[in-house]
C-alpha cells in the first residue's frame, strides 16, 4: 500500500479551498423529492446494533420522506460480497450496499462516484485515515462513502488473568487503560515475545487461537504478521515478491508459532475464534470486540478478564490489519439523489457516535475527528479499561489485506486466501517453505492476470 | 361441445404444441445458460475482450486447478462405488421383507435424499465441528482420540466423501429397488429347482437383469457427484488447503468470490467433455444391451 502523509499546511490548504467550495455552492437536501431506498447493510455481530441502525435510517426516512428499508447481511459464508455479485450482474436490488475493502475493487466499475459526497464529509468534519483511502479512492476517485458501522480491527482480544498466571504477562501494566505506557515494555511486546507467551499457556491447556482457513479472520492476522516480518507476497508496485528473506522469515516463524495452537484452526469459520475464547479454552484470539460484547452476554466470568491490547511487533514494526466497511452506491439505483443525502447524513458525528454506543466500541469511525467525540473505549467494561486499547493508542500502523500491494491485487489477494493457503501449506500441509512459495508464485499469477 | 380447430384435430400438430413448454424451459434453462457459460469462458477477467481460449490454457497452468481435477475425481469416484454397493446392499435387504412392511423402511431409507442437502450438511458440520465436535465428545468420553475431521485433509475428503454417501445413497436405494421388483419370481424359483445358491442367483439372474439400470444410476449419480456443490460449501469451504474443492466449488472460489467470472466459467466447463464421452459411452452400451435383449 502506498502510505501518504499529509502536513499540516497541506491539508489547512485543503480544507480551507473544501470550506470556499462549500460555501460558493451551499448543500442543499433533495431527499424530500424522493421515494424509496433500499439498503443491503453488514449484520452486525454485537447483538443489538442492527436495531440501533434501523432506528437511526427510519427516523432520517421519515424526517425526509423516504421509504428506506434495510437488509441485514451476514458476513459468515461470504454473503455480502455473493449477494453484491449477484445485484451487480443483475443490475437489481439494494441502492446503498456495503463494501468491504476486498469488495470495492471489484465492483468499482459499478459503483458511483461519491466524490462529492466524501468531500463534503471531508471539508466539515476534516481528514481520514490513509488507509481508508487507500480502500475506498481508486482510479482517482471515491467509489464508496464512509459507512457508520462494521468498520474494525484485528486487535489482540487476550485472557489478561491467563496470560498473568501462567506466562507471567501483566497485559494492564504492559497496555494499560491510559495514557501511561511505559514504552520500553511496549518496545520488548514482540512476535518472539508472544510466541513464548503462546508457549507457556499451550503447555497450562489454555492455548491461544487464531485461524489459518480460508476466512476473513486468517487474512486479518495473517497481513499484520507479515507486515511486521515486512513480509509481502506482492509489493507496493505490484511485483510478486513471495520469493524473498522476509517471507522465509515469517513462515519460520509461523511454523514455530502454531506448534503451540490448536489442529482446529485450520478449519475455524469466522466464529470459530470467537466460539474459542467465549467458551474459555483459550487465551487469546485476533479479533474485534465482538468475542468480548457475546461474552458479557453469554460468559460473563470470561469477560471480565478479557483486555483488548496492541498487536506484537516485527522486525519491520507493529502493524493493525483494519477490516474497513463502506457504503457504496450501485449505478442502477434509481434513486441516486435521496441516497447521497442518506450517506452524508450517516458520516455526521452524531450518528456515528450513536453507532460506536451502540456496537459497544467494536465500530471504529473512518474520519480522525470523530474519535473525539466519544469514550466508548475508555468507558467499556467490564473489566475496567478493557477495551481502551482497542483503538489505536500506540505505535501500530493500521493496514488492511493484502498490504502492501496495490489495492486492486490486494483485493485479490485476500479474496483468493493467498497468504493463509500458503501459511498453511508449510505448517500443516507438509510443504516445505520453498515448496510453499513456489506454490505462492504460481497461484500469484491467477491473482495478477489481467 | 365445442370443435377443436382443423390444426389441432392433427395429431403431430398437438404434439409439437404440448412440448413447446418443455422445449422452452430446455432452451432457457439448459442451453441457454451452457452457451453463454462457453461465451463468458472466452473472455478477459473484465469481460472486455475475446480471449478464445486463453482461460482454459491459463488453467492448465496452475496447480491448484490440476489438484482440483484429481480430487474431484477421487471424491466421484469413492461416493458413487460406496452409494453403488450400500445402495444394492439396502435395496436386496428391504426387497426381502415382506411387502406389507416394506413401505415404512422404504420411507425411512429415503430421508437423507429427500432432506435439502444444505440442511443437513449443516447438521453434519455439528457432528463434526473443528473445536466442539458432537462426535469427538463422545470418542473422547470412550477415552477415544479426538479426529480432526474438518482440519485434516485425509479427514476433511473422509467427511465430504461421506456425507454424499449419506445423502445421496438412497437414490441408488430406490432405483435398484424398483429394478429388483421387476425381475420376474420365475427366474429364481427355476434356478433354485437347479440348485442355484443365494450368490449364484445373484450373480447369474439379479446383476445381468438390473445391469442397464446401474449403469444408468452410475451415470447419472457421477454427474451429479461430480456437479456437486453444497456438501463442500457448507462443510470445508474447499479447505484446508484447498483439498476439498471440487469443480464447482472452485469455479464458484474464482469466478464469483475472486471476481474472475471467465475464468469461473472454464473451471466449471472443464468437466463437460469428460462427462460428455461418459455419458456416451454408457448410453451406447445400454442402447446396445437393449437391443441384444430385444
């Protein structure tokens, strides 16, 4: 992924010339000429945010005089990207449809230019993360609008009493609920480090668990592994580069680390992980906050020791693999203008604050300033402090699949489980780490053609 | 009464006229989509341009794709011989009760093919769940070692092989029966007055009356098995490893998942030809038998 920084001067410069446009030519709601829209939307996995969403669209539809129905789409199984390919064919369904990073790539050709939209969210509420735009700004322009929920990340979701009593691992002193940290010990919280921690815990009968199938959670993990080896299996100019030390590197790496976790993650769904830690067999797992919210429903014993903490660092830095969900727009949506008002009106502060309440600190906003407007992080519990590190409180750099290639082979990458395949191969298959690579290349060749 | 038309009092012409609904659900429903299948197969990922047959060599080129054909192969192969003789088994037991009972056996047999294999291929995955396992709680409470029956790959093929047998078992049940019953009783009562045994009867009377029926049933449960999509979906998703894709799974991996639809479509073409010259060969040899008998 190509990283931008933004100065200071640059970005002044930018919104102040954002600001003139907006007020040369005033936004003006058209939503009130409008009739019906339809919303295909991620099924929320912390019980009780679908209900919040479907509140917050009724009351716009009825304050703007539009039918706005919503569907709720699970992610297990691949769903939303089966049912996005199916409308996208058939030019028919849903006018506002979710896209994860992996998905805007794909129907970028079928999706509207939302330039206007994102940059009117950008010139009143200010700047988003890079690799928002890294996802969602191809070919030069927005193919899709920050969405008020689903964003997340791959934190470290670990049993902070486990990890104490058999590692000796004080997770709250190391990640404490602060601003406290003391960086040297955060320095020394390294892959080899977690490794001997994932030793000591397998060795109680309390193992850590993350999965290596062909799922969305692999990919998470996985792609902050890598990238903190500097590990890629295709760089940011788009060459194979699988081939090289630092793949090798990891993959040793990976062969050590999952002598320590169990033979079931090579077939775990996107719910195996969290079934891991709710259930209270396991130590630790790579994921958002929804393990911990069903926790506290269903384990409440399990969630008051869970403490959500930053990923192990590499030889190449700490790296945070950020699933991030957009809305987008179909191109044969016949009711274009109501939904521009709807996607801005769901980036407003407000909404996404009511969003981050409701799915309890598991949704992460895409634009930098709406991190001020809430302490759902600090304030989640039980325990205490729990979820504060849960955004990014350090030095992580948040990234998303198939980092660091460019986002269209990225997409691919992921969506063809390129690098938990070739994880796997080595540490379960029997393939020897050449083999696995040489396997990698060839498979790289599907995800490159043209 | 009212007359009928000129037209429609000719038979032919009533003929042609009652088939025009098969014919149109055949063209809509089965050429259609095969042609366009073949014309999306020589396109360009983005559907652009004709490639001819640039997918199909693209594939032959990857390994992942050669491994597919191998497995698919397997799997066909091990499920339709298992559905084959557990079929036989099942059908020879319940022809030999006695007719009044047969009927409740018959329905019972018949569950696993009539329940909607997504359904219960989801009840399988319970049994076999990588973690909670319904079946490894009770190896282990026999102080059994858990199987790792969704993880490993022996196992994982071992699942899927056995849940299509389970499903698709019955169907072989149900046509062998039918078969059996229509073997006339005379034939074994004159081979016991020659003192032919259970298995003489079998092997001289039984196999060489049903053989077109099993070779038809074979025929069929090979492109269905081989077409198969659900049991891998539900139970492995084609892993781990890649190890349980079959056609249609990974066509369904590149073409929908990857947004590769052409190259999705030459996957799933790839197994046409092969059950082409199948169907060809067994059909002639039935045709041939027909005729022998005739």
């Amino acid at each position: 992924m190509a990283t931008k920084t933004t100065s200071r001067r640059i970005f002044m410069q930018s919104a102040g010339a954002a600001a003139a446009g907006a007020l040369a030519a005033p936004y003006v709601k058209t939503a009130t000429s409008a009739g019906r829209l339809k919303l295909g939307v991620l099924d929320h996995w912390v019980p009780g945010t679908n209900q919040a969403l479907r509140q917050i669209l009724t009351r716009w539809g009825e304050a703007n005089g539009v039918d706005v129905s919503v569907d709720f789409i699970t992610s297990l199984g691949n769903k939303p990207l089966l049912t996005a390919q199916a409308e996208a064919r058939a030019r028919a369904g849903h006018d506002i449809f979710m896209h994860s990073s992996a998905m805007v790539p794909l129907f970028k050709d079928r999706l509207v230019a939302l330039d206007d939209v994102v940059e009117d969210i950008l010139s009143t509420q200010g700047p988003i993360a890079d690799v928002f735009r890294y996802a969602g700004h191809l070919d030069g322009s927005w193919r899709v609008s920050p969405a008020p929920t689903g964003t997340n990340c791959y934190a470290t979701v670990a049993r902070r009493d486990l990890f104490l009593e058999h590692a000796g691992v004080d997770l709250t002193e190391l990640f404490p609920a602060n601003d406290s940290r003391d960086p040297a010990k955060v320095e020394s919280w390294d892959w080899e480090a977690f490794r001997n921690a994932a030793g000591a815990l397998h060795a109680a009968g309390v193992p850590v668990g993350a999965p290596v199938a062909p799922i969305p959670d692999s990919t998470g993990w996985l792609t902050q592994l890598f990238a903190a080896y500097g590990a890629a299996v295709v760089d940011e100019r788009g060459d194979v580069s699988v081939n090289s030390d630092p793949v090798r590197e990891v993959l040793e790496y990976a062969i050590r680390l999952l002598e320590f976790l169990p033979d079931s993650v090579y077939a775990w769904d996107d719910a195996g992980n969290n079934r891991w830690i709710i259930s209270g067999s396991g130590s630790a797992i790579f994921n958002p906050p929804s393990a911990w919210a069903v926790a506290k429903r269903d384990s409440p014993d399990v969630a008051r020791h869970i403490w959500h903490c930053d990923s192990p660092r590499g030889p190449a830095g700490r790296f945070r693999t950020f699933n991030t969900i957009f809305w987008g727009l179909w191109d044969f949506s016949e009711n274009q203008s109501a939904a521009r008002d709807l996607l801005r009106y769901v980036a407003e502060p407000h909404v996404v604050a009511a969003m981050l309440d409701a799915s309890q600190g598991y949704d992460l906003p895409m634009v930098l300033s709406h991190y001020d407007h809430t302490n759902v992080w600090a304030d989640g519990q039980p325990p205490a402090g729990g979820l504060y590190n849960y955004a990014i409180r350090g030095d992580e750099r948040p990234i998303v699949g198939g980092y660091p290639a460019p986002a269209e082979i990225g997409a691919s990458i992921t969506v063809q489980r390129v690098v938990s395949n070739l994880v796997a191969r080595v540490t379960q298959g029997g393939d020897s780490i050449d083999a696995g690579i040489s396997w990698a290349e060839n498979e790289l060749e599907g995800v490159l053609r043209g | 009464m009212r007359v009928l038309p000129p037209l429609l009092r000719r038979k032919p012409a009533v003929a042609v006229l009652m088939c025009v609904p098969l014919f149109a659900l055949i063209l809509g429903l089965v050429a259609y989509p095969f042609f366009h299948a073949l014309f999306l197969a020589t396109l360009n990922k983005a559907e652009t341009a004709f490639v001819g047959l640039d997918n199909f060599s693209f594939l032959f080129g990857r390994q992942t794709f050669w491994m597919v054909v191998r497995q698919s192969l397997l799997f066909a192969l091990v499920a339709v011989v298992f559905k084959a003789l557990i079929g036989l088994a099942a059908a020879h037991a319940i022809n030999t009760i006695p007719t009044k009972g047969q009927r409740k056996w018959r329905g019972m047999m018949l569950i696993p093919w009539v329940i909607p294999p997504a359904l219960s291929t989801l009840g399988w995955w319970w049994l076999f769940e990588p973690t909670y396992s319904a079946i490894n709680w009770g190896l282990t409470k026999l102080a059994v070692p858990a199987v790792p029956w969704l993880s490993d790959t022996f196992w994982a093929r071992f699942s899927i092989i056995l849940v299509n047998v389970w499903v698709g078992a019955p169907f072989f049940l149900i046509m062998y029966l039918a078969a059996l019953k229509s073997i006339p009783g005379e034939l074994y009562e004159a081979a016991e007055m020659d003192g032919a045994g259970p298995w003489q009867k079998f092997f001289y009377i039984t196999l060489p009356m049903i053989r077109n029926i099993i070779a038809i049933t074979t025929l069929f449960s090979i492109i269905v098995t081989l077409a198969n999509f659900d049991i891998v979906r539900v139970l492995t998703q084609g892993g781990p490893l890649n190890t349980t894709h079959l056609f249609a799974t990974y066509a369904f991996r590149v073409g929908i998942e990857s947004g590769d639809i052409p190259l999705g479509a030459a996957v799933s073409l790839f197994m046409f030809p092969m059950l082409a010259i199948l169907a060809f060969i067994i059909l002639r040899n039935v045709r041939r038998r027909a005729a022998s008998l005739a």
